[in-house]
C-alpha cells in the first residue's frame, strides 16, 4: 500500500480487538451508524470460519493507535456468481489522508486474488457496505467504479407502545430455542434465506459461530414455531452490551427472520415476532431492533411495519465486478 510516512501496516490479529473498539465506536458517533461492538464482539469477528488473518486482513497504525483497518472473507459456496465480501474502516481523525483509499484498492486486490482462487469459474465481485449518512464513503466506493446495488434499513420498536398478540395458526407450537433443534433451525435458515438476494450457503461450522455460538445469542429470547418435527419458522435473537453502554438502552437485536417456504402465508413470522417482542419487554429490554433488505422478496419490511417497527438507518450494499 501507498502510505504517508510514519504509518505501519500489518496484518490484524485477536490481540488487536480491544484497538478496533476504540475505533469502531469513534466511527459509530461521526457516521451516526448503529453497529456498537466491544473487543469481544471483534475478536469474536476475528477468529470466524473461514478468515485468515495473516492473508485477509490488514491494519494501519501510526504511533501505537489504529488508524484503520480492513478485512475480506471469501465466500464458502457460490450459486450463480462469486460475491467477495468485504469490511475497511477509517477512523474519523485520519479520514482524508489517503488512508481510506490505500485500504479500498487493498480490499479489491486481495478480493481479486480470492476470487481466482476459490470460484473463478463463476462471475466474481467484490461487496463493500457504508451506512448513508457517511457520504464520504460512498464519494471513495463509486470513484472506484463500485455501483448501489441494494438497501438495508435498520429499523427499531420501542416497548412502551402496545404490542400486539397475534394467535398462532392452529396445529403449529410456539417455543424458545431449544438447542437440541440446531440441526432443524439451521436447515430451516438456509432453506429459508435461499431466495434472498446475496446469500450463499454456509458451512455448519460458520452458520454456529454467527448464531447460536454467538456471545451475543440469546437462545431465551430466541423463537421456534414447529410443525411436528419441522422447524417451520424461527426468530434468532441477540444482545450487545456495547450498544447497552452507548445508548443508555437496553436492546434485543433480532437478528435473523425466517419462514421455510412451504409454510409462508400462514402468519407464523408475525406470531414468532409478536411473541418475541412481548417476552422481551417482559424481561426488561426496552426496544427491539432488526435489519432488513428494502427488496426482501418475502415483504419483511410491511410485516416489521405492521408490528410497530419504524426505520431508523438506512444502509448501501456497494460491488464492483472483478475482471
């Protein structure tokens, strides 16, 4: 990388966790992004599936702090095409130096070098997200050539407004996650999510580290409708102490939705949902949170409306073909 003097680059590694806070919670206030994280959060982050952090990864420091970073995960299966994802962030104090543009080009590089090494037989791209509200990101993206492909919102529902109770269909149960039904949920996720624009199966081993293995899952909080045997829809749960201690709010993320497609129209997400966001209050949380594709071909974004939830955020998917 092009780099002023004085900065040194090196690839990320666990210890560097406790780093990537500081400078993720910077750039959660200047960008008025909702991603709170803690250095547990990150290394958990650092040690998933499928990263190598000596290849994958790269930091820039200058004077012992971390000035930024960046990370690229291969994909782990492919459809129709090879969608490279990647993370890079500049703290706010270092912003116009360089820096974010040294990491761009990186992240496309080594982006480039995976996809030729995994799945070139399919068309490649490289996915870069930025929240709206930071248009120096998107300016730095689409000078790159990078398009707007996708929209996410993050929406919120604070608990002190009525929540509705919504009668599950009849010879369907409602319960908490049972972790004796991994095998269910999961296949039921990934039959689930297949429609969905971007998603790619993944390993059993990455599916448990970003859900259930989690530290942030909350099984109690987390819910199943079943048919029989068959996990018919489910609502995966989560809670982040970092973002507790920077809003002053303590909030239930709901991190996954899903109905299996044999099942859809009959009400059950809404029943799950309902039920989630009642027992959450009733624990003590104080609003609920999620994030969803504003094309999400299932209609979340009217189902979430319905329930109360209201857009908070909104956020851009960015991808740049790989010659």
């Amino acid at each position: 990388m092009n780099l002023p003097e004085g900065i040194e680059a090196r690839p990320l590694t666990t210890d560097d966790a406790a780093a990537m806070a500081v400078l993720v919670a910077a750039k959660v206030v200047a960008d008025q992004d909702v991603d709170n994280l803690d250095a547990e959060d990150l290394a958990e982050e650092l040690r998933q599936p499928g990263l190598d952090l000596e290849r994958d990864t790269t930091s820039l420091w200058e004077g012992g702090q971390l000035v930024g970073y960046g990370l690229v995960l291969a994909s782990q299966s492919v459809t129709d095409l090879d969608r490279v994802r990647t993370d890079a962030v500049v703290h706010p104090e270092w912003r116009g130096r360089g820096f974010g543009t040294a990491l761009t080009q990186w992240i496309i590089d080594r982006a480039r070098e995976l996809h030729a090494a995994t799945f070139p037989e399919v068309p490649g791209y490289v996915a870069a997200g930025a929240v709206i509200t930071n248009a120096g990101a998107a300016e730095l993206l689409t000078g790159f050539g990078f398009e707007a492909v996708r929209y996410y919102f993050d929406m919120r529902r604070p608990f002190d407004q009525p929540i509705p109770d919504v009668p599950l269909a009849d010879g369907f149960e409602l319960s908490p996650f049972d972790g004796a039904r991994e095998d269910e949920l999961r296949e039921a996720h990934f039959e689930a999510f297949s429609d969905h624009w971007g998603w790619t199966r993944p390993t059993p081993e990455a599916w448990r580290a970003r859900t259930i293995e989690s530290r942030a899952f909350r099984g109690a909080q987390s819910y199943v409708v079943t048919d029989g045997d068959t996990v018919a829809a489910y609502v995966n749960c989560y809670e982040y102490p970092a973002s507790t201690e920077a809003t002053g709010v303590r909030e239930l993320y709901i991190g996954q939705v899903g109905t299996r497609r044999a099942y859809r129209g009959r009400g059950l997400a809404r029943a799950a949902l309902a039920k989630v966001l009642a027992e959450a209050a009733r624990a003590g949380y104080e609003r609920g949170a999620l994030g969803v594709d504003g094309d999400n071909p299932t209609g979340a974004l009217g189902l979430y409306e319905k329930l109360g939830f209201s857009t908070h955020q909104k956020f851009v998917n960015y991808q740049l073909a790989l010659a």
